[in-house]
C-alpha cells in the first residue's frame, strides 16, 4: 500500500461511488422503474390528452413545453431521495461506522454520497428523456446549458438529501420534506406552466421558489424559452449549492446524529 | 513501539453520565492484550473513543506514536475494528462487503480481490461469497466481521466481546485463528467480560470497571494475585513484636489486627497453631475481599453461566 494519500483518497471515493450506484441498481423496482412509469403517465395525461385541449405554451405545443419541467421534476427527485435514504439506511443498519471508523474524510463521505444521488437522478433522467422521445420531438438549443444545469440541480438536492438523512431518526422522517416542501414546491416551480399566466402578485411569489429557476433554466437549454433570466438561474444554484455543502460539512464535522 | 497509547481519558455522555474517568493505558507492538470487564463497564466506550466513532472529552489517544486528534487519518489506518454489534449493510453481499471496506481505505481492486478471496477462505466463508450478509448465521457474522476488519491488514486488531453468544466450538475456532495472526504480527486489543478467554489468548490485561482501570498488569501476575487470599484477624491483646509466621505474609493494620494473605486452598489451620505457638490469641477472623477479588468473582460466575 504504497500509493500516495490522494491515489488512496481516490479509491475510497469511487468505492463509494460504486456502492451507491450498485445500490440504485440493485434495487431497480424501487428506484428507477416508479419514477419511469410516474412520468410516463404525466406525458399519456398532461401531455397528449388533455395538452391537445391547451394549446400552445410559449410558443410550443403543450407537450414539448412540459417536458424539460417532468425531466428536471425526475430528475432532482431522485436525487434527494437516493441520498436521503441511503444514508438514513446506512446509520439505520449502522453500516455508517465502516466509513467514520475508515481513513476517509468527511468531505469525501459527502462528495461519495452525492455522487451517487446525481448519478440516480441523471439515469432516470435520462429514461424519462428517452420516454418522451416517444411522444414528442425534443429541440436541444444549448446542449451546454441543459446538462450543466441539470447536473447542479441534481447535486443540489442530493446535498438536500444529505442533510435531511443527518437529522432524520426514523424513515418517515425522510419522507417528510418530499412530500410536504420538495413535491409543492415543484408542482408550483412552472412545470406545468409559464408563470406568466399568473396574476403579478403569484408571479413575483413564485421568483421565491429556487426550483422556479432550475425549471426555466433547463427549459430555456432545450426549447430557447424561460421565465427568468437564466444567469439568475445559475447564481442561485451555485449559491445554494455552496450554502448545504458547508452545512452538510460542518454538521458532519460535529457528528451530528453519527457520533456520541 | 506502543501499538495504543491512551492517556487520561475521559468520556461523559450527552446526558451526563461519566463513563470514563481519566483512564490511562498502553498496549506494545506484538502485544495479545485484554481489556476485561463486566457489562458497562466503559470497554465499547474506550474502543469507541479510540476508533473515532465516540467523540471523547478529554485525554489523548495514540496509536502507533501517531496522535488521534493530529493525525486521524494515519491512526485510523493502523486499525482493523471487530464491533460489538453487527453493522453490516444486509443487503450487500459477502464478497461485496469485503471489497468494499478494501477501498475505503485506499486499497486498489487488483490487490483487495486476492485479499479477500484469502480471508473468505480463512474464515470458512468462501461458500457464502455471494449471500447478502442478513442471509448469514451468527457465527457467520462474527467470522464476516473478523474477515471485514483484517482485509487491508492492520497493524493492529481491536475486537470488541468478539466471542458473546458464540459457540464453543467456533469461539474456540476464532481462538486459534486470533492467536495465528498475533503470531504472525498483528497487535491484538480484545474485550471481553470472559476471564476464561483473556487467560486463554492474553499475555497482557487492564480490568475496568465503573469507567475506571482497577489493575493493569502481566497475565500471570494477575492470575498470582487473585490465587491469594486475605484474611483479617482480630486480637485479644495487642501484638507489639514481630513473630514469624514461616513464610505467611502477614501485615498490620493497628495493634490489635492483622491481616494474613493464604493462596487459596491452604489450611487455616496451620495458621492458627502458629500463632497460638506464639501465643496470640485470635478473637475473629474475617474474610477480606478487594474490588478485584470481587469483580474476579462476578467474571467467573458470569463465565460460568455462559458455558
Ligand atoms: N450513548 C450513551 N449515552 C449514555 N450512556 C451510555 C451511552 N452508551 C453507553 N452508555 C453507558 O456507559 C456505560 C459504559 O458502556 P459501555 O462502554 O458500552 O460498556 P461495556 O462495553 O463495558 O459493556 C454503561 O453504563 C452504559 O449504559
Ligand atoms: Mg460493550
């Protein structure tokens, strides 16, 4: 074992990025075929059935409008709820003590577990791509917006994950976030619409929700069309991403809800 | 070399409760060392301390002259950690676990893959290789934990209670394999609450209780120690010289008591007649029993009931 401390550091990191991957795929029933059959659902329901009774969105058939939102709605759950309860599980089962008790340091264990969430979000972002190419024809007008945006939106919310799975103490407490704050807040983020449709005062509340952003950004890399500006988009995620990674870090220095 | 150094070392837990008071210990290089004590008595606590998954309050831990809180990184790579308590992920499977544990510290595939076929062999667990761990038995798991802790061979192996609710005829096949690998360098750290197994593996012992080292010493010694035993005579008349009682060692407390150490099994008689030669006359006699001796007594009965 001769190899210098960051050939070492390299390997525990794509160690544990090779669990967590193995993981998601182990358990595919539960992690990427829901998500698969849900979204293919929204593009059957909201996309052809009643999308043809819409209209047009910003210029776009109803469908081509929805999809970058449904992708990006994938994609950034999947994400959270990969780390989430991967590492909920791990401390659950106590197999969280192999990594404190390892040579691997924290922002490490962090950078592994996040890697997993956005490799998670991404495949099955990727199905849910290749599933709507089956009812609508996809524009890619900045193919460098599109994925750069969607691979911080999927750090993002696996960072969301960490830090939710650190306080959690039982698997509803897990839960409990997508369900009452992540699933409204998308639901209300412009997937469905273009908040131009909304009277000003919804409008400028709708400017809180950072998942607004992450939707218009994505949208403006495939169709050209967003509600906001899109440099706005990427100073608030990089912003937010800086902010849950030192709170991630600090709390796991701490061993909040690790160590006694 | 010290394999572990721990000094003054205390723990108290987020409700208060103290438990570890200022305890100090070192473990040689090569070293077969047990720390015995009975049920909370603070063993899990110093092995957590030591392998970072207990944050301590005060003291320091050194393993291998390199310093816990300077350099966690080197110290935690000395250490191969046995937990008390299964923590696998059930899901993984056996081979899985070991590879994976070879990574986390650093261990390139092409050398973690030979490695770990070598211990599922060793451990009897080759045929499980690809059982997902919960899928195990209890001895299984113990073996999986050994094979875990090994596989980027450590310097040193700290095992905590690795033999409780196993059965003879695997404690005594773990027996074996520890003393093998003792053998070939690996410096061992062993808790148990079984004098049995520390007389049978340790050369070298600390006894805690209530958070505290009461004795820290060679096997044999110990074993010498607790082969006497002690008792106090009270006197009719005071004693003022010496007299000599062939051999026994006896002390005095005041002038009127003395205490007289026997190995056990010795007739009381003998001393008697000594004494009575020499004309002192014993109103009472008692039976001193030390912490040690007391704890030693609860070991036994414990041991006792578990085989
Ligand atoms: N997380 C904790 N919070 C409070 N007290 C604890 C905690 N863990 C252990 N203790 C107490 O500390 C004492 C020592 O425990 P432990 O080190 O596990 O003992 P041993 O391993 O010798 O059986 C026990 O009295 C136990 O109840
Ligand atoms: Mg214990």
């Amino acid at each position: 074992m001769n190899q210098t401390r960051r050939q070492r550091h390299w390997i525990a990191f794509s160690t544990l990025v090779t669990r967590e991957i193995r993981r998601f795929f182990r358990i595919w029933p539960q992690t990427i075929l829901p998500p698969a059959i849900t979204m293919t659902l929204y593009f059957i329901i909201f996309g052809n059935l009643i999308g043809s009774r819409i209209g047009e969105m910003g210029g776009f058939s109803y469908m081509e409008y929805i999809v970058p939102g449904i992708i990006m709605m994938a994609v950034i759950n999947n994400a959270y709820s990969n780390v989430a309860s991967s590492f909920f599980s791990a401390k659950f089962q106590n197999h969280i003590e192999e990594l404190i008790v390892a040579p691997i340091p924290n922002y490490l264990i962090l950078a592994g577990y996040v890697a997993g969430g956005t490799a998670r979000g991404l495949c099955v972002g990727v199905i849910v791509t290749l599933v709507s190419l089956f009812f609508t024809h996809l524009p890619i007008e900045h193919i460098a917006i599109t994925i750069s945006m969607v691979i911080l939106s999927a750090i993002l919310f696996a960072l969301g994950g960490f830090i939710n799975a650190i306080y959690a103490r039982s698997f509803d407490e897990i839960s409990l976030v997508p369900t009452f704050i992540l699933t409204p807040l998308t639901y209300l983020g412009g997937v469905f619409y273009s908040i131009s449709l909304l009277p000003e005062f919804w409008q400028n509340v709708s400017l809180l929700n950072p998942i607004l952003y992450m939707v218009n950004a994505f949208r403006f890399g495939m169709l050209g069309v967003s509600d906001i500006p899109v440099v706005a988009a990427f100073s608030i995620i990089l912003l937010f991403i800086v902010l849950l990674t030192s709170f991630a870090l600090y709390l796991l220095n701490k061993g909040t809800g690790l160590r006694n | 070399m010290k394999a572990l150094s721990i000094n003054n070392l205390s723990k108290t837990y987020g409700n208060g409760f103290k438990a570890l008071e200022q305890i100090s210990l070192d473990v040689e290089q090569g070293d077969f060392f047990a720390l015995l004590g009975p049920n909370g008595a603070g063993k899990s606590t110093t092995i957590g301390v030591v392998t970072s998954l207990i944050t301590k309050t005060s003291g320091t831990v050194n393993v291998f002259d390199t310093d816990l809180d300077e350099n966690a990184e080197l110290a935690k790579s000395y250490i191969g950690l046995v937990p008390q308590e299964f923590n696998f992920n059930g899901f993984e499977q056996v081979k899985h676990i070991l590879i994976t544990q070879a990574g986390y510290y650093g261990m390139p595939a092409s050398d973690a893959e030979p490695r770990a076929n070598e211990l599922l062999k060793q451990l009897g667990l080759w045929e499980k290789r690809h059982t997902p761990s919960r899928a195990l038995s209890g001895g299984m798991k113990r073996r999986l934990m050994i094979a875990r802790a090994l596989v980027h061979k450590p310097k040193l192996l700290i095992l905590d209670e690795p033999t409780a609710g196993v059965d003879i005829e695997l404690r005594r096949s773990m027996w074996t394999f520890l003393r093998r690998i003792n053998k070939e360098g690996t410096t061992i750290i062993l808790t148990t609450h079984y004098l049995e197994e520390a007389e049978n593996l340790c050369r070298n012992i600390a006894i805690i209780d209530k958070g505290e080292i009461v004795e820290n010493t060679d096997m044999k010694s110990l074993l010498n120690r607790l082969d006497k035993e002690t008792f106090v005579l009270d006197l009719k008349y005071p004693l003022l010289q010496t007299i000599e009682l062939y051999g026994l060692d006896y002390h005095h407390v005041d002038d009127t008591t003395i205490e007289v150490e026997l190995s056990r099994g010795d007739s009381l008689n003998s001393i008697f007649e000594l004494l009575s030669k020499h004309g002192v006359e014993v109103v009472s006699m008692k039976n001193k029993v030390n912490r040690l001796e007391e704890l030693f007594l609860n070991l036994v009965e414990t041991t006792e009931q578990a085989s």
